[in-house]
C-alpha cells in the first residue's frame, strides 16, 4: 500500500531529520516507509497519529488511494 509520507513531508518543508525530532520516529524507519520497502499498513496506530499530528493532517491523508 502507497503512501503519502513523502509528498506530505515536503509539503510542510520538512527534512526526515525535522519529523524525527517532531516525532521521535527513527529516520531508517521514515525513509523505508516513503521508498516503499516498508509498507504503511505495518505500523502502529501511535505511530500513524505521530505521523499525523507532525502534518497536520488525519491517518487517512496518510495512505495514497490512487492505486
């Protein structure tokens, strides 16, 4: 499942280093959830609100529906 880690992170002019500070999500675990070689289904709810509260946006923003 596609997500919109990437584009959201840029959006807000954000570094992985600037979310991990937000966050305290690893920056290994940032970077394999925007290449896709960690699927965004796999992690915790806490982890997706984390993500979330740092774009300010829902969970749901999070996942890319245009598959």
């Amino acid at each position: 499942m596609k997500n919109n880690l990437r584009e959201l992170r840029k959006k807000n002019n954000m570094s992985q280093s600037d979310v991990l500070i937000k966050t305290g999500i690893s920056i290994t675990t940032i970077s394999q959830l925007e290449t896709g070689r960690r699927d965004i289904k796999d992690v915790t709810f806490e982890t997706a609100l984390k993500f979330a509260k740092c774009f300010n946006c829902t969970t749901e923003d999070l996942i890319n529906t245009e598959e």
